[in-house]
C-alpha cells in the first residue's frame, strides 16, 4: 500500500495533462474499507455536495449504478466511477434517482453491509468522463493521485511537445527532471504518486 515513488509537476495550465485516457482507465485514492462512498467523495476527495448532487448524474461501484452513494461503502479495490448527464435514453435510465431507475433495478448497487470505516486501508480506483474530468481532474492532480508506472508511461508518450512545454518544472522522486525528458523516464512497475500544482505566486 506504500507508494515510494513520487512526481511533481508545476505547471499553470493543469489542462494539458487532463487526457480523457488518464481519468477514464483510472486513478488510484486511498481510502478505508467500510467508509461510506458519499464520504469518500465528499470528505476524503473533496467534492462540494451540491456538486456531487446536481452535476453528477450517474455513479458506478464495481459496474453498478448507485442511487444513494451514503448508503454505499468502500469495499476492498473498488472502482468508482463518476459522470455528468450522458444523452439520450441511456442516460436518463442510468442517472440516479431518476424516473427510469426501476429499469435497471437488476444492475443497481444495493445498500452494502460493510465493517466500520479505519479497519483496512486500500486503494479505489477513481474514474471521470466528460464535464466531470474536465472539472475535477484539476483538483484531484492538485491533491495528487496514484497511478501505476506502465500508465504514466504511455500518458506521457502521448503528449505533443507543446504540452511538454507548457510544464515548469518536474521533480521524479527528489530530481529535478528537464520536461521533454518525461517520456524517456524509467518508470517502475508499482503505483506512483502524481502531483501536479501551480507556478508559486
């Protein structure tokens, strides 16, 4: 559970690195077995509840819709993922709380009986589409996220020079890192931590 490895990128325009690939195969957070979904979201993630309520239209935990993310909790290695409203009748059936939730009955997460939150730490894998990657990929790289090595490696192989460019300055574990050099780092197989914040005032 332990990430040793580290990489900090200071950066003014977060948005180059906000692929649609990074947040939607996923990003690692940590979080407690037992504890309540809306808490993670909410209080360990840092999503205002109106947020959460009105933007996010449709949740999924381990590919099942949830209604009530309160009376959801964390089970070991969750994947979570979040959307804003999708179109079309697809959509309206998988929003939460929506008229056509009865549709889907069969695939909605059911309220889950889990120990009490703090008993064992794992890592939940977070995943954004559309808006919401867009509007909280920028907070979620601020706090930093775990990614594994192998990701990081083709996310940074995807970049355009530009992109590159547009970073300030880059520190992989203690080292000071020339940004076009991204792509050419050795990166191990475990998780790494990702951090990415802006220039100092």
């Amino acid at each position: 559970m332990t990430t040793n490895a580290s990489l900090v990128i200071t950066t003014g325009q977060p948005q180059v690195l906000l692929s649609s690939a990074l947040f939607g195969s996923g990003v690692g957070v940590k979080a407690q077995v037992g504890m309540p979904l809306v808490e993670l979201l909410c209080d360990r993630i840092g999503i205002a509840p109106d947020y959460l309520d009105q933007r996010v239209q449709t949740i999924f935990v381990n590919g099942r819709t949830v209604d009530r993310p309160e009376e959801v909790r964390i089970v070991e290695h969750a994947t979570v993922a979040l959307s804003a409203a999708m179109p079309g009748l697809m959509g309206a059936t998988l929003r939460k709380g929506g008229l056509l939730a009865v549709f889907r009955k069969d695939i909605s997460q059911r309220p889950t009986d889990c120990p009490e939150a703090g008993h064992c730490e794992t890592i939940v894998i977070l995943k954004l589409f559309n808006m919401v990657a867009k509007e909280l990929g920028p907070m979620l790289l601020q706090q930093g996220v775990l990614l594994k090595g192998p990701t990081l490696s083709r996310h940074f192989a995807q970049l355009s020079p530009s992109a590159l460019s547009a970073l300030n300055t880059v520190v992989w574990n203690g080292q000071s890192v020339p940004p076009d050099r991204l792509p050419a780092v050795g990166w191990p197989d475990g998780w790494i931590r990702l951090v990415v914040q802006p220039p100092s005032p």
